[in-house]
C-alpha cells in the first residue's frame, strides 16, 4: 500500500490554474467531495449523474460565477493530472480512447455505464491509512480556499476534518511536507492593514474593543493570497468578520477605482430596508488614512472576476 507521503506527493502534482494567479476550484471542489464520499463508505467510483448536482450546488456556491457551466471538466480531466495515477475513468471504449484535451459534454458524461473515482492504490491508502485522508483535505482547503469558507466548505460536504486515530498510531504518521512553491504569509500584514484603516471595517465602520485589542476584526486579501496575491496594504481590508465572509463568497464587491460597494444581485436578504446589509449597497468604503493605501485596481478587478457572484445589483446615481 502507498505511504502517507507517496499519496501527498501525488495530490501535490495536480495541475493548478491558481498557479496562474486564477481562482479555478473545480479540481479541488471534486477532490473534497470524492474524499468525502469515502468517509461515508461509498463506492469506489460514482457515475457523473451522483457527482453532477453536488459538485453543481458546490461551484456555485464557493466559486465564480459561471464555474458551474464547466463541472464537467474536472471529473474528466483529473485522469490525466499526476500521471494518471490519481482518477480513473470507466467507460464506454470510444469515450476513453478520445483525446483527453476533447471533453466529453454533460450529455455523454450522463451515460450510466461512464464512472470515476480516485485510482485503487490511491483509494485503498486513504481508505486504510489512520488520519491520511482527514490531512489531505484540511490540505487543500487551506491551499485552494480563504479561511474563512473551509468550515462552510466541509459542512456542505458532510466533510469531518478529525480523524478517528488511536494515539499510538498517530504519533508515527510523518508530518506532510509543504511545497517550496508555497509563499509564505507575512505576519505583519494583518496589523498594517488594520492601522491603514484605522481599525474599523471599511464597510460599515465595526470597531469594537475588549481592552487594547480589536475584536472581531480582520485582515483580508482582495486577491487571495494563494491566487498569488501579496502581503501589501494595497491589497488588502480591513472587515469585521462578517464582512470579510461575505467577501470572500463574493456577496458583494468594491468598484475598482472609485471603491463603491456593490452587492450581487444574487444576494437577497429579508430585510430589504435600511436596517439591512443592502444599505451599504453603492455607498463609498471608509478609505484607509494615506491615499496611497487604498486598494489597487488590478487586486479589484481580480476580486470581480474570480470571487464576485455576477451579475452585479445596479448603483442608481443620485441626480
């Protein structure tokens, strides 16, 4: 059977457009329902028709826009990432001798007797490996993910992120590696961005203290920081926790140059007046104390286009 670090290293050699500076949960969205699968002692291997309506209502809800259009892609394409050794496909003989680069469209994918699922050795090691599987998938939500949906993310899923180990099994599991290719998170970054802001949300002006400390506020990334975005003021909020989720699911946006916030049409409270989110709805981002920390054009616009659930409610301008 493969060793806890032979399976790291396989998961590790996924192709990854975040490399890319592009948010593309696709990959990462089946893996952790295909792990999650496995917890709840499914079969191997699921036809498209029992991945297709969860991994939909799981792009759409933690991915851009129109992620869910593409769901396909990945239950077809993983077979050809880590050499072929981590997905495999079963299926009718003219589907699987096609060229991998020609996708097959939902309609084809539909056909009952075309399967996928991890490849044996890869299932039998997270199957039977103590505390492998729970790893991996804390792994790759942090690698793949803003932290503050990973814990939305695994309950969607049914996903349980703590292995069931005996202590004297889980202290000879080896400690997986990080790859060199992971940047390192400045540790002052969350205290620049707070005192750029002076403390408060940007939002809606939260900043509540217990003593010297600031409660309930947070440092966020407008392009996230495993998409390639850096520690630097300009690319990042100050947001109470509230804020910053609902950031991060793409609830609601800044305009790129004259910083507005502007919600998605998506989003649909009970409370319509103004006592309700929606007030903040085309009103100016409390700006940070120098000009020159405001947040850059090119860090919102990423936020449009990868995080943002389009289309965008309409701004009417006051006459």
């Amino acid at each position: 059977m493969l060793t806890f670090n032979q399976v790291w290293e396989v998961f590790e050699n996924i192709r990854r457009a975040q490399m890319h500076g592009k948010y593309s949960p696709h990959k990462p969205l089946l893996i952790l329902l295909a792990l999650s699968r496995i917890q709840k002692g499914l079969p191997r291997q699921a036809n498209f028709t029992e991945i297709d309506a969860p991994l939909k209502g799981l792009l759409t809800e933690f991915g851009p826009s129109s992620a869910a259009k593409s769901r396909h892609y990945p239950f077809w394409h993983l077979a050809t990432d880590a050499q072929g050794g981590l997905w495999e496909i079963s299926g009718p003989s003219e589907l699987l001798t096609r060229p991998a680069g020609l996708t097959p469209n939902l309609s084809e994918l539909r056909d009952p007797q075309v399967k996928a699922g991890f490849s044996e050795p890869i299932y039998q090691a997270l199957k039977y490996t103590p505390g492998l599987l729970e790893s991996l998938a804390q792994h790759i939500l942090l690698a793949y993910f803003s932290s503050t949906i990973t814990d939305d993310i695994a309950a969607t899923l049914g996903l349980s992120l703590e292995p069931i180990v005996a202590a004297s099994v889980s202290e000879t599991l080896p400690v997986p590696y990080l790859p060199e290719s992971r940047k390192k998170r400045d540790p002052g970054f969350r205290e620049r961005v707070l005192r750029a802001y002076e403390f408060r949300c940007c939002i809606c002006g939260f900043d509540l203290r217990i003593g010297s400390m600031s409660a309930g506020l947070e440092a966020g990334h407008i392009q996230w920081h495993m998409n390639g975005g850096p520690d630097i003021e300009t690319n990042g909020l100050a947001l109470c926790a509230l804020h910053h989720k609902l950031f991060d699911l793409g609830v609601f946006t800044l305009e790129p140059y004259e910083h507005r916030v502007v919600f998605s049409q998506h989003a649909v409270g009970g409370n319509r007046n103004l006592d309700g989110e929606l007030r903040h709805h085309g009103s100016k981002m409390l700006s940070p104390q120098q000009t020159d920390q405001k947040p850059a054009p090119e860090f919102l616009e990423w936020n449009l286009n990868n995080i943002f659930k389009k289309p965008a409610r309409q701004i009417v301008k006051e006459p």
